[in-house]
C-alpha cells in the first residue's frame, strides 16, 4: 500500500492529470538553467503542505535562518490544507503561479514533470548524488525522463506492530512473530482455531506492492505498459484466496466499508497491523491501555519506501534562490532537527549515524524507530507511481474477485492489466 503524509498526517491519493498545462516532449533538450548558480538575493516563494499551525514555529526558525544566511532575500511561505493538493498545486501550474519551491511527493511531480513545469536539480547541483541518500533521489527520476525533478526532504517506512496479549491469549509467541507470509498464514491459523474465530491475526487484502514484494514486474521497462499478469503474480493472489476461505481474514476485507487493518489493530480487534515509526503515538491517543503491549519487528518482505521533497519551478524567476532555499530547507542540520520532532527520517546521508536514529531508548516506541531508520537501506517505492487511484480501485476490485472465487486469479489480473493499460494510454 502506498502511503502519502505531511507532517504526521496520511494524506489521501488524488488522481491527477496534466490538464490544460499544455504538452511536453520528454525527450526535448531541457532549456537553459545556467540562472541558477547566480546570486542567492530576492524574494523566493515556498509552498507547504499541511505544516501550519503544529510546525509553524519550526518552519520559521528554517525560513529566519535563511534569511540571515543570505542577506537581501525574503522567503513568502504558502502552506496549504491537506484536501485537494493535489489539484491546487496543477492549478496553480496551469495559471502560471506555481511557486519557487513546491512540496510534491513524486506521484503529485510527476503530472508536472510530464508538462515540462519542474527543474532538473541534478543539472545545477553537482553535489546531489553525494548528499542525499539514493532511493530518496530515485523518487524523483521518472521512466522517459532525464533528470532528478525534487530534492527528498523526509522519508518514512512501514514496520510490524503485534499486540502481544491478543498473540499470547490465541497461542502465538510475540517474541517470534512472522517473518515471511507463509509463516504469517500458519500462524494465522492457529490463531483462528485458538481465538474460535472472534479475533484475527491478518486483516488485509493484497495490494500491488505485494506482488512487487514477490518479485513481480508491475511496469514495463519503458513504462508504456503494466504487465503484472503473471504466474507468479497469480501465485500470490492464490495464496490470499486460500486464506480468505479459510476464514483467516475478516469476511469484510473486501467491502468499501472496511475499516482497515491499522483502525482495527487499534481497536484491539486484531493482532496485527503495518505502519510507520510514529504509529504506537496514534495508539496511545486512541487506545492509551493497548500502547504498552505493541510490539514491532521489521517488515516483511522489502519495506517500502514514502517520500516526501521539495521541487523547484523550472519558470521560477528566482532559480539561484529557490535552489538555496531547497536545498537549505532539506540540509542535514534542518531534516534532523525536524526528524527529532516526529517520527519521520531524514533523507541526507550525514544523518546515517545520528545515535538519535540508530538506538533505542528502550521504549517499544524507541524500537519502533531504529527498525524504521535500519530498515530505509533496502526500503524501495513498491508501486509504480504512474498508477492512478482509478487504476488502483480497479485492481482492487479484480482482486476481492479472485478472493471471493468468483474469478481466477488470473483472470482477475489480466482484466486489471488490460484496463490499466487503457487508462495509462488516455
């Protein structure tokens, strides 16, 4: 499941598109951006989302350090609500009002990249590749592109939360969870039998990242087609079937209704969940009694990474400015002091060994956060970030399909293939 947060927020997946910003050849020689390594001095515009009003205090101090950095510059923040971001930063494109420097998580640069509106920040800044991790960069490098399109300003992963009482009343040892979905199935049944069927361990259906996790090509290699509709892939989604009709998920799993597995695990109602670092927080504000007995372990799998970065306007009339700011904003010393207030990482490699990551202090929320921070080295985005929400709630619905026996998981992905690639080509 992919997964897009300001701050501490999840924020919801829009469906964007490049309408009425006009074409771009993507293999066009890119223009001119020799104005960004001049003077850094004048007034700069940044656009946030969803900081104000719990970071203003901390935006402020980043903004007021620059200035003082750069005498003559005046940075205008713009933060904007969390609703329809998505659609606000392409109308401001279309307008000709994006701003300098725009948060964008890749999925909302890349309508922009498309129309040629984003700067390619590898072209001015040579020390790119040396200072920030690589799969923060890969975020913003996308397939019939040339070019990095953000500097990846904060970045986040899922890690396994177990509710310890709930293992050891159904028979489980929360010391050894699942390791592997094989493990996780077995140990879900023993949990049913043990729990009478009123309690679950799984609670979740199959997403596209965990085909990707089971080594499945979702997109071609030139990204003009999806071609996840194979045995393999199969494989997997017959693994779900079977458990389903076990009984070993909640027979709702499959509604629009569902709650989803982290309300649920909240709840107390089943044993397990993923999240980010910061999810025992959530727990203690909504189910304060069931925080102490959380447990987490590394994700299943290759843990998938969430991005966050900030992309500068290729029309900005202030480039030198806009790529000092970004690049101040996302500086080691600025990403750590925002990453000591929640629980999200920085993107720098000089954060590798900051002991605030890398230790623990002892608290199951502490462990939380060192498994996270460890786990980013291998965590890659598992899906394409050219799928829509359209194409995702497609596929969701070939998949309850195929779970619920009415399909073959086969047919189920060959018609989610077929009508993603119709999407894709509109």
């Amino acid at each position: 499941m992919r997964r897009y947060w300001t701050g501490l927020a999840v924020a919801a997946v829009m469906v964007v598109s490049g309408c009425g910003l006009g074409g771009a050849d993507p293999q066009a020689a890119p223009a001119s951006t020799a104005a960004a390594t001049g003077e850094v001095k004048g007034t700069v515009t940044l656009q946030t989302w969803a900081l104000k009003p719990k970071f203003t205090t901390y935006m402020e101090g980043v903004i007021g350090a620059f200035e003082k950095k750069y005498p003559g510059t005046k940075v205008e923040w713009i933060d904007q609500p969390p609703d329809a971001y998505s659609e606000k930063v392409l109308n401001q494109a279309a307008s000709g009002t994006l701003p300098d420097v725009t948060n964008l998580p890749p999925d909302f640069a890349r309508p922009l990249v498309m129309q040629d509106m984003l700067l390619d920040v590898a072209q001015v800044d040579p020390k790119l590749a040396e200072e920030y991790v690589a799969g923060g960069l890969d975020a913003y490098k996308f397939r019939g592109f040339s070019g990095t399109f953000g500097y990846p300003w904060y970045l986040n992963t899922d890690v396994n939360y177990w509710n310890s009482e709930l293992m050891k009343k159904n028979g489980l040892d929360p010391a050894k969870p699942p390791a592997t979905f094989d493990e996780l199935v077995e140990q879900a049944r023993i949990f049913k039998q043990k729990s009478g069927g009123k309690a679950y361990l799984m609670s979740r259906r199959p997403e596209l990242g965990d085909l990707t996790q089971a080594g499945v090509k979702i997109l071609s290699d030139d990204g003009k087609s999806f071609v996840f509709n194979t045995p393999e892939a199969a494989a997997v989604i017959d693994k779900y079937r079977a458990a389903y009709k076990e009984g070993l998920l909640p027979r709702d799993v499959l509604t629009d209704t569902y709650a989803g597995n982290a309300k649920l695990f909240n709840e107390g109602t089943v044993a397990w969940t993923t999240a980010g670092a910061n999810h025992i927080i959530a727990v203690k504000t909504d189910n304060p009694s069931l925080a102490p007995k959380v447990v987490p372990s590394v994700a299943m799998g290759i843990p998938p990474l969430y991005v966050q970065g900030l992309s500068v306007s290729k029309k900005s009339k202030n480039p030198a400015a806009a790529i000092a700011l970004a690049r101040w904003v996302t500086s080691p010393e600025n990403q750590a002091a925002f990453a000591h207030e929640v629980s999200v990482f920085p993107s720098t490699k000089a954060s590798a060994n900051d002991p605030f990551f890398t230790k623990s202090d002892g608290t199951n929320g502490g462990d939380a956060k060192v498994i996270a921070f460890k786990s980013l080295a291998t965590a890659k985005v598992l899906q394409p970030f050219e799928v829509t929400e359209a194409m995702s709630k497609f596929i969701r619905q070939q998949i309850a399909l195929a779970l619920t026996g009415e399909v073959s998981s086969k047919e189920a992905l060959d018609a989610a293939v077929a009508k993603c690639n119709e999407l894709l080509n509109q």
